[in-house]
C-alpha cells in the first residue's frame, strides 16, 4: 500500500461533491474563515435577532396583568429554586421549564443556574456542618450526664 491509497479521493468530508482544492476550501486557517465577511454578517445578524428577541419578550412581560406578572414571577421562582435546591444541571433546569433546548442560549438562565447553584451547595456545606456541631453536642451532653 502506498501514501495514495490512504488519501482520500480529492472530495470533501461532507461529501458535497466538491473538490477539495476548489476555491471554497482554500481557507488557510479556521480562524480566517471565522473571520470571512459571510461569518462577521452571520455573528451579526444572530446578535441582532438574539436583542430582538429579548426586547420582545420584556415587551410582552411588560403588558401583563399585575396578577399575571405576579403568577409568573410566582411559578419561575418556585420552579427554579426547587429544581436548584435538588441539584439540577442548567439542562435540567431548561427542561424542568419546558424550554430545553430551545432556551438554550438564554444568558440570564445560566447565571440563575450558578448563582443558586453555588448558594444551595453552600446551604448544604452549612447544614452538615451544622449537623457535625449537634452531634459533638449531644455527645458531650451524654457523656457529662452518663447515659
């Protein structure tokens, strides 16, 4: 066998159809074609979509009932910090939700999952210490009254 039979056959991975030495595939490095005015538009255009988006829905936020904004406000803290509290990843918590994985990119989301996620390990970490110190309590109140 020689180095040729091992190359493949001058066509692309994704098997378009198109030759590897075509222009479209002459890029020299990933980042210049992360670069390229087509991905710059891309980035752009995703990012002006992704603030649209969030203004829509403060928007509609905004035009809710008073009892409405308080039922939802209700219900998204009791269903973040229950699943939190339980130690869901940020997955879970999207699915918790019924969002995943469509509120994937929901910037706000995930620092709600860190936040409490840290705070509730640190809960945690408290409360076992706090356990350790009753039970040093209840041996120390055992052995003084010999039972």
């Amino acid at each position: 066998m020689d180095n040729k039979s091992k190359e493949p056959f001058g066509f692309n991975e994704v098997t378009t159809g198109e030759l590897i030495d075509s222009p479209k595939f002459q890029k020299n490095t990933l980042l210049e074609s992360l670069n390229s005015p087509e991905m710059v538009k891309l980035r752009e255009d995703l990012a002006d979509a992704h603030q649209k988006s969030i203004e829509a829905s403060v928007g509609w936020y905004h035009m809710l009932s008073a009892e409405d904004k308080y039922k939802a406000v209700e219900a998204f803290c009791y269903i973040i910090c229950k699943a939190e509290r339980e130690g869901t990843s940020h997955r879970g918590l999207m699915s918790v939700l019924g969002v995943y994985p469509e509120a994937f990119f929901i910037e706000g989301l995930m620092d709600i999952h860190n936040s409490l996620y840290v705070e509730y390990q640190e809960q945690d970490s408290r409360n076992w210490k706090d356990v350790d110190t009753l039970k040093e309590i209840l041996k120390e109140t055992t052995s003084e009254t010999g039972t």
